[in-house]
C-alpha cells in the first residue's frame, strides 16, 4: 500500500506493552496503511527524554494513544499526548483491551474519543476518519 502513515504509539510501559507488540505488528499486514517504527523510551521521567520524545515526533503524522485500565496514571502516555497536540500531530485514542474499561491519558481533550480496536477501524481511523 503506497503513501503509508507513520505512526508514534503512546502506550502504558508498565501495563500494556503486550498490547502495544500486538498494535505493532499490524503494520506488517499486506494491507496495513501505516508503518511503525519503534519510538518508545523506557527510561526514568527525568532529563531531557521529552526533548527525545519531541525529536521522534518530528516525522509522524499520527500518534495512537493505546488506552488500557491505568492510562490516567502513565505520566509518559499524558505527556506524549501533551507533546502532540503542542506539535499539533493528529492523535486518536484506542481502546486496548476490549474485556477491561480502558481510560484516557489526563492530558486527553473532553472532545477526544476513546475507539474500539477493531482491523477496519484502525485503517479507518489513521486515515483520518475520526
């Protein structure tokens, strides 16, 4: 599929890493409209790792917001979102799980929606349908 997106995943490292290998390897079906590459930082809050995140930021063109039960606690997941809308970078949440009540990062807008994970609706969505 020509014209791919490159998409960030703003995940919960300590809770839904698992979710996000999964959301991941989507990228590598025939018909995937995004690509992926692996961006995330597994290091203490501390330093310049938003500077980091900023840098990683610069040639995405969607961030997907992977939502689990413990998202409003990831302090990392609300300030990636935070550096995205500052970047002005279109985001989505998406719920991880669809057995468990997934919840959005503090930083989310009231406006923004959490979707259900479904192969259609993420094509749907990283094209712009939201």
């Amino acid at each position: 599929m020509a014209n791919k997106k490159r998409v960030f995943i703003s995940f919960d490292y300590d809770h839904d890493e698992g979710a996000k290998h999964l959301l991941a390897g989507q990228a590598k079906n025939e018909d995937s409209p995004f690509d992926f590459t692996d961006a995330s930082i597994k290091e203490p809050l501390s330093g310049d790792w938003k500077d980091k995140v900023r840098k990683r930021m610069a040639n995405i063109d969607v961030v997907i917001g992977l939502c689990g039960e413990h998202t409003n606690t990831a302090k990392g997941v609300a300030a990636e979102i935070e550096i995205a809308q500052e970047k002005s970078v279109s985001y989505f949440f998406l719920a991880a799980y669809s057995d468990k009540d997934c919840v959005k990062p503090t930083t989310a807008k009231s406006a923004d929606k959490m979707y259900k994970w479904t192969w259609d609706n993420l094509k749907l969505l990283i094209a712009g349908d939201r």
